[in-house]
C-alpha cells in the first residue's frame, strides 16, 4: 500500500512539473511574437507640469503696519496715603478693588479726636495773643500820654526859668528862686526821658506781641491742616486698585491705602529696536504722528482699541540698545487695565511702488521664482522692505511689473521647471498641450 502511494504523489509532481515547463514555453513565445511584430506608432514622452499657485505682481502703495508688542499703563495715578496716624474710623463702601470714586469724595477718616484737641489748643492761644496784643496796644496809648503830659510839664518848667532869667535882669529876683525854677526845669526833662523810654518798651511789647500772635497763628494753621489730614478724599474720577486697608485698622503716618487709577488716560509702552524706531522717524528726526491698533488676545476672543503715537522716552533701559515710544489710547480703551499685555500694530509710512507677497514665495537667497510666458520658473532676486507676519512687502521694479511669481515654494520647484497655475485649469491646460505638441514634433 506504501509502494502504491509513492508511485501515485511521483507521478502528480511529474504532471506538475510538465505543466509549468508548458506555460513558461507558451509565454515566451507570446513574447516573441510581440517583438517580432508591429507595434504601431510611438507616444512621445510627455514632461511633467507641476502644479503651483501663481500671484500676480502689480506694484501699489502699501501702508507697511509694524507688528510688535507692549504693556499698557496709567498717565494718570493717585496713591492714597494716610496724613495721620491713627484709627480708621470710616471707609467709604466704595474704596475696595474696582471701586468707582469721584473727585472730592471723603474716601476714608482717620480718628480725629487727637487733632480736634490740638485744634482746640491753637485756637485758646491764639485768642490768649490776641488778648496780650490787644492789652500792649492800651499800654502804648497809655504811656504816649503820658510822655505827652512829661512834655508840657517840661515846658512849664522852661517857661518858668525864662521869667527867672527875666526878673534877674531887673533885679527883682533872687538866685535861690532862679536856681528852684532850674532844678525844677531838669527833673521834667528827666521824666519826659523816662516817659519815652516806657513808650519804647510799650511799643517793643507789642511787637513781641504781634509776632507771637502770628505765631499762634501758624500753629492754628498746622492744627487745621492736621484735622483735614484725617480725612482721605479722591483728587479725581477714577477707579480704585491695590486696597491694602480695612475699617477699624491702624496706620502709620504716609501710610499707602490704596491707588486710584483714571481709566480715560491710558497709553500703551512699546520697546522698539533701533530700526523699527527709525522707520517711524518723519524727515526732521522726529516720531510721526502714527496710527495705533491694540488688541488684548485671549481664549475667547480679542479687545480692541485704538491709539496715537504720543512721545518717546528720553532715556534707554538698562541692558536695551532701542527706544522706547508712548501710544495714547484715543477709543475704545474701556475694557483694559493697566498692565495688561497686548498686541501693537504701527501704521509705518506708506511705501510706493511695492507688493505685498507670502512670506512662502521668497527664498532663502531673496528671490522669488518668476512663470515666464511659456510656463517655465525664472529665479528673480528681489528687494524686501517690510515683514509683515507671514508676508513680506518687496520692491517692483519695472520688469517685473505683472510678472506672476510662485505663491508657495516647493522642493521640486526651480529654475527650468514647467508649472501649471492650480487656480486657472483652462491655461494650465493650455500650456501643457502646447509643450506635448513641441515634444512630438521635435521627435517626428
């Protein structure tokens, strides 16, 4: 049984073996027979056309708009600092963050009983000077008179030595009534020095008088000032930030409250490199009056304002070699908040005579790849003026005037290769026909 099994699987693989030898036979001579006979006539080789997005070149005036970025920032900030020390006693219910106040509004009042004593006590001296004042006036009155009345009675004296003088002469007199009407005359003008001396020292009181009411005067003044230093007020409309105090809470003498910000005078901080700043830079070297648009980015969605250039700094930051500008924000600055970080776009002066074209279509050599006539790349080098993003803005000069230029750069794309525009199919199509057609009868 063995035996007859073997012989049968040998005589299948013998079978087998005949069969493909047959087929491997037939196909050659399949083969040959195609070789040997008429193919009919030849395709010529078509060249391949790649497929590119063309743009066509047509020199404007732009408007290059200088994307960079800044900081925005209050023109207009007010700290609240305690004039007192002490205890607050009040809080107004809108001193707390994002408060709206108004200019004069009593903000916040420190305990002024202190300062109402003081008050007190300058006042009482004061009227205590006045009083003095008042009575070293009477004093001088006083004393004139008397000096006034020292003066006749010297007169008296005078007069009374002349009839002595006279009487003398007649010899009616004696020497003892003479030298009586003498002594006499001396004692009034000794009284009448002692009276102006009193006028003098009456008058130097008053003086001293005046200049201690002045005094007390000023000592009034700083007491009134220390009462109204106990009140807080806000110097203007604006809104509060930065609350670092609650009611019934001690504080220090220039102590920080809070900070009252004015939310109409904003301006953005732009740092600028040298270059972008002279760009920006009118023919007499100063900074152009700009157009400025902000957007504050985020998740879902964007704020938008927009702004002027106001000024550049006048001094460098430490470790920066370029300038820092200022935009005032003119509208739509409601929604932002000092310190918040935004986008900046500049409108630069406007360049003539330029294009704007993806960033894509320049190469790293600075040209661009031209489509000539018969669909074919020519490499153009081209001058950039501005980056804009994704885009760059290139000088046309006059030969390249209309020309279309590749939109996007491909590995497989260069100088010599055949394109087709992928956005206009009819021309495309048109080129190819005409290049198949010129392969054909160049091998014909």
């Amino acid at each position: 049984m063995r035996f007859l099994t073997r012989s049968l699987l040998g005589l299948f693989l013998t079978f087998l073996t005949l069969a493909l030898l047959f087929l491997a036979g037939f196909q050659l001579w399949q083969a040959m027979e195609v070789r040997g006979g008429d193919a009919g006539p030849a395709r010529p080789p078509v060249e391949q056309a790649y497929a590119a997005r063309l743009l066509t070149l047509v020199p404007v005036t732009l408007t290059p708009r200088m994307q960079v970025y800044g900081q925005v920032v209050s023109r207009r900030e007010l700290q609240l600092r305690a004039g007192a020390s002490g205890r607050l006693v009040y809080l107004h219910p809108d001193l707390q963050e994002g408060g709206t106040v108004g200019a004069g509004q009593i903000l916040a009042r420190i305990d002024p009983s202190a300062a109402q004593a003081a008050l007190a006590s300058r006042q009482a001296e004061r009227d205590d000077a006045q009083g003095t004042l008042a009575d070293t006036r009477r004093r001088v009155d006083i004393a004139a008179e008397d000096l006034a009345a020292a003066e006749r009675q010297a007169e008296l004296r005078e007069a009374a030595v002349a009839r002595q003088d006279q009487l003398s002469e007649r010899g009616l007199g004696t020497s003892l009534d003479r030298e009586a009407a003498l002594l006499a005359s001396s004692t009034a003008q000794q009284g009448v020095i002692s009276r102006r001396a009193a006028l003098a020292d009456a008058e130097s009181a008053v003086t001293a008088a005046e200049n201690a009411l002045r005094r007390a005067e000023i000592a009034l003044t700083e007491a009134r000032r220390d009462l109204a230093d106990t009140e807080i007020r806000a110097g203007f409309d604006g809104r509060v930030t930065n609350v670092a105090v609650v009611e019934g809470g001690l504080v220090t003498l220039n102590e920080q409250l809070a900070t009252i910000i004015d939310p109409d005078a904003l301006e953005v901080r732009i740092p600028l490199s040298l270059d972008q700043f002279t760009r920006l830079l009118d023919p007499l070297g100063n900074l152009g009056d700009h157009d400025v648009t902000i957007a504050l980015e985020g998740s879902a969605g964007q704020l938008t304002a927009t702004a002027r250039l106001d000024r550049a700094a006048v001094s460098v930051a430490d470790g920066s070699a370029g300038r820092i500008v200022f935009a005032r924000i003119t509208d739509g600055g409601a929604a932002l908040r000092p310190g918040d970080f935004v986008r900046v776009s500049i409108a630069e002066p406007p360049v003539a005579g330029a294009a704007q074209i993806p960033a894509a279509a320049l190469g790293a050599d600075g040209t661009v790849l031209v489509a000539g006539a018969d669909d074919r790349l020519t490499a153009v080098a081209v001058e950039v003026l501005r980056r804009q993003g994704d885009d760059v803005v290139i000088a046309v000069p006059a030969d390249l005037a209309g020309a279309r230029i590749v939109a996007e750069r491909a590995p497989q794309l260069g100088t010599g290769i055949l394109v087709r525009d992928a956005s206009d199919r009819g021309r495309t199509g048109t080129a190819t026909e005409r290049q198949v057609q010129r392969s054909g009868s160049g091998r014909g």
